[in-house]
C-alpha cells in the first residue's frame, strides 16, 4: 500500500470517546441496555443544545454536507434536521484505497427547551458546522417588573 | 503505571494544537484515500477548525494532520445538550516512495480537509510511442 494510516491510541484512557464507548456496549450487549441514558448507538449528525438569556444555539456537526441538501423544520417543540451527505464523486480511472467516511440520508430531531420566535430563526453552515439561532418566544424572556 | 498517574491531566506542551482543558480529547478522524492516475486524494473529516489553525506537515515519510477545534460556546451558556466537545483532531500518514514531497496541497472546505499527493514523473501511467 502506497498511502498508509496510523491510528493514535487515547492520549489518556479515561477522556476516550464516551460514544465510542456506548456504541461498543450497544454492539456487545444490543438491546439489554436500552434504559442507558446516553443514546446508545452514535446519533448523527451529533448535536449541542446551548441556552442564552434571549436565544438557545443549536450547533451540528456536518462536515461534507452541502447546504442544499439540508432541511430543518420545527413542529410542535420540536426541531427536526435532515439531509444528506452525498458521496464522493469518483473521477474516472480512480479506485478507493481508503473509505471510512460515511454518506447517506440522515435524519434527527431534538426537543426544543422552550417557546420561541419562529419567525426569527437563523441558520448558517460554516467549516461543516451548522449553527441554528433560536431567538425566545417574547413571553418568555426575562424582564424586570417596574413597580409603579 | 498507576490508576492515579492515568487520572492526571495531560502534561502541557508546547504547541499550537495541545489539548487545553481536561474535558478536550483527541479524536481519529474519518478518510477518504482515493487513487488517481497521478495523483492521490486524501480527505480528512474535520468539522469545526479554522483553516488557519490546521497544521499540516510532511517530515520524510510522514504526512501528519493536526487541528483544534476550540469551544463552541460562550461563558454564559446553559447546556441542555453537549455531544461536541472541543477537540484536537490528529492523523498520521506514512507516504510511499513514488508521492512528490514538493507538490502536496490542502484545501479545507465544509469542514472536510482535502490534501492532494502528486506522483513523482517515473511513476505516472503513459503510453509508449512506437517509432
């Protein structure tokens, strides 16, 4: 082989990837650990759900993954993302030496944490990372009470 | 080895892309290796960096890729989800005799790294003229 991969062990068994480790468990075990409270095989695309006085952030990992090719709806407290990522267009005459990328469908939906203003949402992709800007429902901001 | 001495914090050193906080890990990324003609393609799954911050070198037979993915939120944030955590992405290839260590190239788009390793002349398929 002409192009060859080294893999690196954990630089500190304890930070080891902790999905790896659900997902291993997942593999062993299948279905009896299905009350473990981490999802138990990898979720795609991985997700963080992060809460601000006047927003909350949702920010997705989607490298390779075209903006056109993505949808995201929001239904009922619930935000749905989906798309997908294509797979790598083969020049002529080329062959795979190496092929752990995946591609495909994907599809996820996470529970909102509270009201918001539907008609202010934003979202951007930048270095495969989709960020959704979530602004709060005006009911439910925080406001100080003026005392007449 | 100790199960105290595992539990420390990686030492710090010098350099751009060291983990910086107990929480950071190291990850293997995904690639893609792709043979052409006269070239190779290599692609390297790496959301979240800044394209300054990836750090790619060759020393001899070794291509290695490293980069940092930094915090993606700000001080004030409550997390009600965290499957991201900041870390450093790192791979190591060892390269064959045949890639031109002068004509290697890379391009980060999308979150997906794209490095192009040129065959030297000697190896490159051609037809032979017949006289």
């Amino acid at each position: 082989m002409l192009v060859r991969v080294r893999n690196y062990p954990a630089a500190n068994p304890w930070l080891h990837d902790e999905m790896d480790f659900d997902r291993n468990i997942h593999n062993v075990f299948g279905d009896l650990f299905d009350a473990y409270p981490v999802s138990r095989t990898r979720a795609y695309p991985r997700f963080d759900l992060a809460e601000y006085q006047n927003e909350s952030v949702i920010i997705a990992e989607m490298p390779g993954v075209r903006k056109e090719d993505l949808k995201i709806s929001i239904d009922n407290g619930y935000l749905t993302i989906s798309g997908e990522r294509k797979p790598y267009d083969m020049p002529h005459g080329s062959k795979w030496i190496r092929n752990e990328i995946s591609t495909g469908k994907f599809t996820r939906s996470i529970e909102l944490p509270h009201d918001i203003d539907a008609d202010n949402i934003s979202a951007e992709m930048k270095n495969g990372l989709l960020r959704i800007m979530l602004p709060k429902a005006e009911t439910i901001k925080p406001r100080e009470i003026s005392i007449k | 080895m100790t199960r105290k001495d595992l539990m420390k914090r990686p030492e710090k050193k010098e350099s751009v892309v060291q983990p910086r906080s107990y929480y950071e890990r190291r990850i293997v990324p995904p690639v893609d290796i792709i043979e052409s003609d006269n070239h190779y393609t290599v692609q390297v799954d790496m959301p979240g960096v800044n394209k300054e911050s990836i750090d790619l070198k060759v020393d001899s037979d070794t291509l290695r890729v490293r980069a940092y993915t930094g915090d993606y939120h700000k001080g004030d944030a409550k997390l009600h989800r965290r499957e991201i955590i900041p870390s450093v992405y790192e791979r190591e290839f060892q390269l064959g005799k045949e890639i031109d260590r002068s004509k290697i190239n890379g391009e980060y788009d999308n979150g997906v790294l794209t490095i192009t390793l040129q065959k030297n002349e000697s190896v490159k398929p051609r037809e032979i003229h017949i006289k």
